[in-house]
C-alpha cells in the first residue's frame, strides 16, 4: 500500500454527480434547471472567501464548534483492549450533527435570493435542525413530516412550531419519511422560484449528496486534528452510524486518503434480518433509484420498496447514500449491522459508565466500537461519531424497557 501513488479518492463524485455506479440526478424534468444552478450555486459558494468566513463564525458563534473529542477511559477499561475516543456532536446546538448541514445550505439559499425554505423530517430532528437556522434567517419555513412520524415524534412537533415552522402532515403511503420526502419534492417543483429544498442528509439526486457531504466534513476534519494533538497518530479505525449517511461520510471523508485508517459504518440490524424487520441496505438491499438516486435499497422482488424497522428513527430508511455504496464497491468502507437490542444496551452503558446519554442512532456505533475494542490491543485507537444526543429517545427507551418487562 505504502509505495502506491495516492488514489484521490477525493476527486468524486464525476461532473454528473456519480460515484462509481452510484449517485446520478433522477428527477422530473422541471426539477432540472433547478438542480443545475443549485449546483453552480453551491460550487461558486465553496470559492467564495465571504461565504466560507461567514459560515466558519456562525459554526463557532451559533452551533458551538469546534465540538470536543472526548477520551472514553472508563468504557475504555471496561472493554479493556483499543482506547475509545468520541467525536462529541451531541453538544452542538439542537444537540446532533444535523445543524451543520442545515446552516450551510440555508447561506446558500440566501445566496441564492431565496425566501421560502421546504424541508422534509422523518423522527424529527432535521426538521428542528432547518427551522433552527430559518428562524434565525427569517425565512419562511414549511416542513413535511408523515402523520405516523408526527405522532410518535409529538415534541419535535412542538419544537418546529415553536420555532416558527409550518409542520405539514402528509398522509400518502405509509405516512412516514419517504413520502413526507416525495411531498417536499412536490411542494418544490410548484414552487421552485421562491423556494430552496433543504435535504438533510447524504441523500437525493446531484448535487445534495456531495452537497451535504462538504457541510458535514468539518466532523472529520477537527476529529484528525484533534488526535493528532492528543495522540501524535491517527486512529486505527473510525466508526459512524449510517442512516441516509450525513454524519458517516462527514466523519470518514477527511480519512479517505489515508490506506491505514479502517472506515466502518453501522446500520441499524432492527428485529432480525427479514426484510421488513431492519435497515441493513447493504446485508438484504440491491441497486436500484429512490428519490433522486441510485443506490442499495431494501425492496422486494418487483421492486416495491420494503418497510424498514429500527428502534432508531433515524437509521429506518430504505436506501443509503451514493457515496457510501461507492466506498463498500471499491472497499474503502465496511459497512456491519447493530440489532436494537443491543443498540439498547450501549445506550444504557454510555450513560452509566461515561455519564453521557448517546442518541439511539448512535448508540449503533458505540455498541460496534465495544465489540471491537475487545478484538484490538491497548496500543490501538478508535474514534466513534457521537452524532447525537438521546434526550429525543427517552420515551422510546422506556416503552422498550416496559416491553422487555423492566421497570
Ligand atoms: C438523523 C440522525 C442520524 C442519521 O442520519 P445520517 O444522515 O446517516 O447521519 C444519526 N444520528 C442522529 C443523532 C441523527 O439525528
């Protein structure tokens, strides 16, 4: 490896937003002078001194960055082999990685002289995120949520409205993100002149994955810094949760390069392994295009996207980001599976032994890191993606424990 010239992997995606075989921009034909000057209206914002300089202060005066990388030592010592360390995007305001994202692509809308701002939010938290940094903006904001998800996620509800948001119910399907997704594309295409679409995660056609990929490498980038001064090294491996894949391919991207740095992802396992009962896209999915892109995607035989069940809201969705199929294609990436379960216990772990309550999302990462920080030796470093804080998923967790018959 080391006498090879390096492979860039950097340069991707193509000019027509490919990964390898994945990625693409399938959209109706209205949508597509409008996916174009997103594009050039993101790649001129990336030159542009005064953009960059504007969303590096409110990264620091607004989210709170840079975001500590905390050594784990007593789950550490509790696994007893690789010293853990945790990239701590719990403590950004609204308490996960999604604001990154949407700061970013709300200066871009500005930019872009628009005044309307349509999101999509499955359990909730990108739609807080979005009517976080509208509020702050004084955009109109309107979020399409399904009914099923607006139930279950009641106080994120609250928090959108409260911060000025018009949550709309959608009804279609299975009333849950996918189609709350479709409607948000919709709502786009009636309105494209006044109205950006901010897509929160790694997801949708060219350009919004490489898009939301460069808002959200500012994760790995203050990570390699940051173990370079604690550790003088690079980490062994670095471990992230994969819902559409945001925080993940944050995390990695600024690693890619780097032949001895393992990059896994983690996603959710749910029940079992039957289709319907999990979000394993890459164990149980095939290639095919849902919204926007090509990529692995639970489905069954004809086609018809499957159900997808996780304990994790945020990690139940059928397909994964472009980016992502690529780096398992070319391995560069691995991608593993965590079960509920014992998703729920890591989750009880952290919060016990290191005084930190990790989302459920992440708890998919840290319940992977145990497992393999007791195959490693003390010499040998990981660092987990905290993408979220889990105060969002104390009901969850008490009706499981309520379920599994605990108090
Ligand atoms: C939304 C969310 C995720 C999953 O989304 P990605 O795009 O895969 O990062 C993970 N963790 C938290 C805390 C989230 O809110």
């Amino acid at each position: 490896m080391q006498n090879q010239t390096p492979r860039l992997i950097h340069s991707q995606p193509n000019a027509k937003g490919w990964f390898g075989a994945y990625g693409g921009r399938f959209a109706p034909e209205t949508l597509m002078g409008p996916l174009l000057d997103l594009e050039a209206a993101f790649y001129s914002a990336l030159k542009s001194e005064e953009f960059k300089a504007e969303l590096q202060q409110l990264l620091e005066e607004f989210v709170g960055r840079e975001t500590p990388l905390t050594y784990a030592s007593r789950l550490t010592s509790y696994c007893g082999g690789a010293k853990i360390y945790l990239k701590r995007e719990d403590l950004t305001h609204t308490g996960a990685h999604k604001i990154n994202n949407a700061l970013g692509q709300i200066l871009l809308a500005r930019r872009m002289g628009k005044k309307r701002i349509i999101a999509e939010t499955g359990a909730g938290q990108h739609g807080v995120a979005t009517a976080t940094v509208a509020a702050r903006f004084g955009m109109e904001c309107v979020i399409y949520m399904g009914k099923v998800d607006m139930e279950r996620q009641a106080p994120n509800v609250q928090r959108m409205r409260l911060l000025g948001a018009k949550v709309v119910a959608v009804v279609a399907g299975t009333q849950t993100l996918k189609d709350a997704v479709s409607e948000a594309m919709r709502d786009w295409v009636t309105h494209v002149n006044e109205s950006y679409y901010l897509l929160g995660s790694a997801l949708g056609p060219h350009p919004y994955p490489t898009m939301v990929r460069e808002f959200q490498k500012i994760i790995g980038e203050e990570t390699r810094k940051q173990i370079l001064q604690k550790e003088q090294r690079l980490p062994d491996e670095l471990i992230a949760c994969v819902g559409g894949g945001s925080n993940a391919i944050g995390f990695f991207y600024p690693f890619l390069d780097d032949p001895t740095v393992a990059l896994t992802g983690v996603e959710a396992g749910g029940r079992s392994g039957q289709l319907g009962d999990h979000a394993a896209r890459f164990s149980g999915g095939s290639l095919g295009v849902l919204q926007g892109t090509q990529t692995f995607i639970l489905q069954d035989q004809v086609g018809q996207i499957a159900t997808t069940h996780s304990v994790s809201a945020g990690l139940d969705y059928a397909a994964v980001g472009p980016e992502h199929a690529w780096l398992h294609d070319i391995h560069r990436a691995n991608y593993t599976f965590v079960r509920d379960q014992e998703a729920l216990e890591a989750f009880h772990l952290l919060a016990r032994i290191e005084g930190i309550i990790p989302a459920l999302e992440s708890s998919h990462a840290i319940a992977y890191a145990i497992r393999r920080a007791r195959e490693l030796s003390p010499h040998q470093l990981l660092a987990v993606n905290l993408s979220g804080r889990g105060d969002k998923d104390l009901n969850t967790v008490l009706e499981e424990e309520l379920k599994n018959g605990h108090r």
